[in-house]
C-alpha cells in the first residue's frame, strides 16, 4: 500500500514539474487562451467615432440590382458647323484661290457628330435627368434601357450654367432612381457610381466621397453655378448624366466631371448634388429653363490679408470687386470694397453662397442686404432683377470690304461669361493669315471699340464705316487688349486693301 501512494505521489510532482516547464518556456502556446480578442475595448480607444462597419458585399449588390434598371444610356446625334480649309493652314495662294475658283479657300462645313452618355429615370412617367453636355445641341437623342428598350426622347429644357438637362419620353411605369439629401452626405461615405463608361454598359463601381463643395477653375467649358462631391469611384467618358448612390440606395449626385491628365479615371471625379438637382428639375419642367436673380456685382472670397486691411472680424462674406452700372446692386448704393455679410438674415458665408443665394432669390422681390463698410456694419435694400437667359450663340461676320477678320458682338452676357471687364465693342474672334489686320498687329481676343473715331457696337456698325471707304483709304482703329492684369488700349492703323 505504501508503494502505491509512493507511485501516486511521484507521479503527481513529476506533472507539476511538466507543466510548469510548459508555462515558462513555451508561452505562445497559451497565448490564444491567455489574450482577450480586440473587441469593444480596442475600438473604443481606436476610433472618436463608433467604430465603422465593414461594407457587405450584398449591400453593392442591392443597390445595383436596385437602382441599376432605371439607368439608361443616351446617345445624341449633333450637327456641327466647322471652319475647313482646302490645302491646310500654311496655303499662300488664297487671293488667287478666291480669283480662279470664285470661292473662299476656308469655307463652313456642317459635321455630323455622335456622343454617349448616361442619365436616369427620376419618375415613373418617363421624366430622366442627365447632363447638359450629353445632349447639348443634339437634333435627336434616343435612350435605351437595361431592358433593352429604346425609346426617343424629347429635351424638357437643359440648363449649362449647372450642366443638367431634363429629357422626357413616352412611356409609363418605368423603373426611377430616388433622389435623396446630398446635404447629409458624409466624406469617406461608400458611394457606387452606375453609367456607361466609353461604351461599357450599365458598368457598376465603387468608392468613397472623397470631398464636398468643391470648385473648379481653368476651363471655359466648367459650368458657373459649382458645388461639386467629390468621388474616388472610377469615372470614365461615358459616366456623365449617371447617378452616384449612397449605400441606402439613394441618388445622391449626377457625375459630371472627371478630371483626367492622361485621358481616364485617375480616381478624381466629380458630380452635381442631388439637392441642386432637384431645384433645376422643378424649374425645367415648369419653365424649360432655370430662372435666376441678379444683384450686379462681382465679388470674391475675403482673404486673411483682406480681413486685417479691411479690420473684420472673420473671413465670413464676400468682397464687391465691381458694382455694374444700371444694376439692382447700384441703385441699392452698394460700392467697392463693402463686404456683403447677409442676406435677409441668412450670414453669407463666401463669394460662391452669396452667388447661389442671388440666383435662388425670385426676380422682383425686393432683399436686405448686411454689409460692412468703414469699420461699421449697414444694412442696405435692393430689388432683384432677373439673370438674363444665356444667349443663343452670336452671329459672327466679316464686313463687307475684308481687312481680315472676322468679329462678334460683344455683349453683357458674354463678357461675363469670358471674364471681360469690357461689355460693348467687336470681339475679334479670327485673325485671317497674311492679312491687313494681321500686320498691324491685330490679335484674336481684341476688342474693337472704335473705327475712325467712332463708336462700334453692331457688326453693321463696322460694315457701314468700311463700306464709304475706297481701296488704299486709312483706317484707324482703337482696340482694347485684356489680360488678367487688366486692360490696355490702343490705337492700330491699317489701309483698305
């Protein structure tokens, strides 16, 4: 008995030993019992925010299948008036041309051009909200679904100063995208993009808001009334006028733009917020275009420098640059250098809101203006007027007795939309090569203010003092030249050839 409780006890020590050697020289074999998994406790220093929920693949997959069917792909077919030229630019035969042919060397041809896009349904009635550029002076534009239906589609109205279109075709119950409240949208938020990018039908991608209210600059072509969400999600040519969804399935932009140095996505693009969408809808279907007030100023952002110089307290308004004459702004006694700080009590927060407060003020209604001016705070009134519609494309012409260009009249609407502090005169737009005007120095972009010693508005205007003119006769011209320094004036002589 006794050697069985010696057994017993050896055995019992020598476990002891063992699993103490264990312990100490092998502890990654415990680890897994030992350590507590990174739950809550981890997140919670991890994160100032609840900790974010991974994204289910599924989630894509029922957005896609939700809102893909009412994504349809555009086409639009255009014709375009170009310039062509029989033997190139460097032909120095052109009078003998003119002479043996009896016809002009550069002559207006008419292209047929084809472009793609994307939009969607917005209602079940057929009503889809696209990009103006998609459809911008198209003569037909057809419109076909995932279903593979087509359809012809008429254009509601379109508005370029935020690039959308309405479209409208015949047909009911037909599967719509919702448009939500881009306000509440979020940067790093998941977002898809549906479209067809450069061909590739209902193509789905995803990605992140990269950024909100973004403006851009260096391009004539960029609309005017900006206030862009920025996206990760791949965008190529072909995306434009298609829905960016948030991931409750809710359209929450229309892509617009993709800002490519190479010709594709580099993960940059851009699309207008649904809630500035939802403004341009209304009134494109009530009145084919967008009605807009008008105050008449130029202004821009309040810097640090302009803050100290002008004794502000913070960097909230806009800065008058300019009070155009015979505008609302001028007949409320606005000047140079006030700061508009609010608008009917609403604070303007920089040059571009107060520009979308104007524009969203009906013509007529009669404001308040908070301003601050010479160290002190005044409150001023002005009665909106309307934005004048965006012209149709001005005629341009060359006169009669040819000097070598060819002119456009030059008005409000335009120099605006060039950045033109002047808004009357010629605009010159071509300058013929080898010509009279070219040797003196003329210069596409210059702006003719006079002929002779008198004032020129009209083309007729310039046609009517060239045409009392004989061949070999003087003509003194005096054109103003802006650069973004400001403008000079000068005065060029040439003879009638």
């Amino acid at each position: 008995m006794k050697k069985f409780f010696w057994i017993a006890g050896i055995s019992f020590l020598l476990g002891l030993i063992t699993a103490g050697m264990i312990f100490f020289y092998f502890p990654e074999k415990n680890s897994s019992a030992t350590n507590h998994p990174p739950s809550s406790d981890l997140a919670g220093h991890l994160f100032a925010s609840p900790s974010p929920q991974l994204t289910n693949n599924n989630g894509f997959v029922e957005i896609a299948n939700k809102v893909g069917p009412a994504v349809v792909q555009i086409k639009a077919d255009k014709v375009e008036k170009r310039t062509v030229s029989t033997w190139g630019e460097e032909w120095p035969f052109d009078d003998w041309w003119e002479r043996f042919f009896g016809v002009p060397r550069e002559r207006e041809q008419e292209f047929r051009a084809t472009s793609f896009g994307s939009g969607f349904f917005i209602s079940p009635d057929g009503y889809i909200l696209t990009n103006n550029h998609v459809v911008e002076n198209a003569e037909t534009v057809n419109v076909y679904t995932i279903s593979k239906d087509e359809y012809k589609a008429k254009i509601v109205g379109t508005d370029p100063k935020t690039d959308l279109a309405l479209l409208k075709v015949e047909a009911s119950n037909l599967p719509y995208a919702q448009l939500g409240d881009s306000s509440q949208c979020q940067v790093g938020e998941w977002v898809i993009a549906i479209g067809n990018p450069l061909g590739m039908e209902h193509t789905v991608t995803a990605g992140i808001i990269s950024a909100k209210g973004r403006q851009l600059r260096g391009s004539l072509n960029l609309p005017e009334y900006q206030d862009f969400i920025q996206t990760d999600t791949a965008i190529n040519r072909g995306n434009s006028g298609g829905p960016l969804v948030n991931m409750r399935g809710e359209v929450i932009g229309v892509t617009s733009i993709i800002l490519a140095p190479t010709g594709g996505n580099i993960g940059i693009g851009f699309a207008i917020p649904s809630n500035l969408a939802k403004k341009i809808i209304e009134q494109l279907k009530k009145n084919g275009r967008v009605i807009r007030g008008f105050l008449g100023v130029i202004v821009s952002d309040v810097t640090e420098d302009v803050k100290k110089l002008l004794k502000l307290e913070t960097k909230e308004g806009a800065l008058v640059h300019n009070v155009q004459p015979g505008t609302p702004a001028e007949e409320a006694g606005l000047k140079v250098y006030d700061v508009i700080l609010a608008i009917d009590g609403k604070p303007v927060k920089d040059s571009n809101d107060l520009k979308f407060k104007i524009a969203e003020i009906p013509p007529g209604k009669e404001i308040e203006l908070k301003i601050f001016r010479d160290g002190e705070v005044k409150k001023l009134k002005a009665k909106i007027a309307e934005l004048e519609p965006e012209e149709e494309a001005q005629p341009q012409a060359t006169a009669d007795k040819d000097i070598g260009i060819t002119v456009q009249e030059l008005t409000p609407q335009l120099a605006r939309r060039y950045g033109f502090q002047t808004e009357e005169g010629l605009l010159i737009t071509k300058v013929k090569r080898y010509s009279v005007a070219a040797e003196a120095g003329l210069q596409r972009g210059d702006i003719i203010l006079e002929v002779n010693r008198k004032t020129v508005r009209k083309i007729r205007d310039l046609e009517k003092i060239l045409r009392n003119l004989k061949s070999g006769d003087p003509v003194m011209l005096r054109i103003r030249r802006e650069t973004r320094d400001g403008f000079s004036d000068y005065i060029i002589t040439l003879r009638l050839p």
